[in-house]
C-alpha cells in the first residue's frame, strides 16, 4: 500500500480485527503534530486509526523492499495446454510451454512472511478465531518457457 492510498482507506468503513493487548508508545513532537493535523482533516478517524494505518502502510513497503533468495524448489508444473495445431513455416509442430516454478523465499522476505504467519495464527488462536486470515506464502514464483 502506497501512502496516498490512505486517502482511500480513511475514506472507507472500518472492518479490521485488533489484537487483545493494547500497546503503547511515546511519539516524537513533530511525529504528533503531524498526527493531530491528519485527524482534523479526517475527523471521522482517530489518532489511533491513523497510526495503525500509518504503521500498516510502512510495514507494507518494507516488506516488498526486503530482499527475496531463491531457496528449494517446492513445485513445478506446466501452464496452458499444448496445442498440436500450431505448425512453423517448415511444416513441423511447434509446442510453446511455459513452466511455473514455485520456490521457497529464503531471503529476508521470505523469513518475515514466515515469521509473521507464525505470530498471526497465535494471536488468532488467543482471540479463538476460527477463520484464519489470508496471508501470502513465502514463494518465488518464477514462469519460464
């Protein structure tokens, strides 16, 4: 999420789960006064909304800037069917493929997605919720013809 996608996301309705314990901090001066000016131009969110969204936003981009490593191939398969039909100007067949492979993130990436998976099915299980929220693996996908 992009910090002027915020816009969007303080223009819509709520509907996040919080975790049981609060949290809390000392913000810096300037940090403050920036808060207490986005809630008087958000009226309808609080200072605690806006920095959770805040905070959402920022884990969001470091997570797409930490690096990704290549790790163990998981699996393999081809994508699209074979078509027999398709012939080259000599008159043989001509079979276009390409292949996914799915391999395990083993960069930094990789082991924050999997250590927030971790952390994410505990505080679910705390809060005895029986539906898990959806979180993206840790995998490199890689199409190749």
């Amino acid at each position: 999420m992009e910090p002027k996608d915020l816009l969007k996301v303080w223009d819509a309705p709520d509907h996040s789960r919080l975790i049981p314990k609060q949290i809390s901090i000392r913000l810096p001066i300037l940090v403050g006064a920036k808060i207490a000016a986005l809630q008087e131009m958000y009226p309808s969110k609080g200072k605690s909304q806006i920095i959770v969204d805040l905070l959402a936003t920022a884990l969001d981009q470091l997570e797409s800037g930490l690096p990704s490593k290549r790790g163990m191939l998981l699996e393999e398969e081809p994508e699209g069917p074979i078509d027999p039909d398709l012939d080259n100007p000599r008159g043989a067949a001509v079979v276009m493929r390409k292949t996914m492979r799915i391999y395990e993130d083993a960069g930094l990436r990789g082991h924050f997605l999997r250590l927030t998976k971790k952390h994410l099915r505990g505080l679910e299980k705390e809060l005895g919720i029986e539906e898990p929220v959806k979180i993206d693996d840790a995998v490199i996908i890689v199409d190749e013809e």
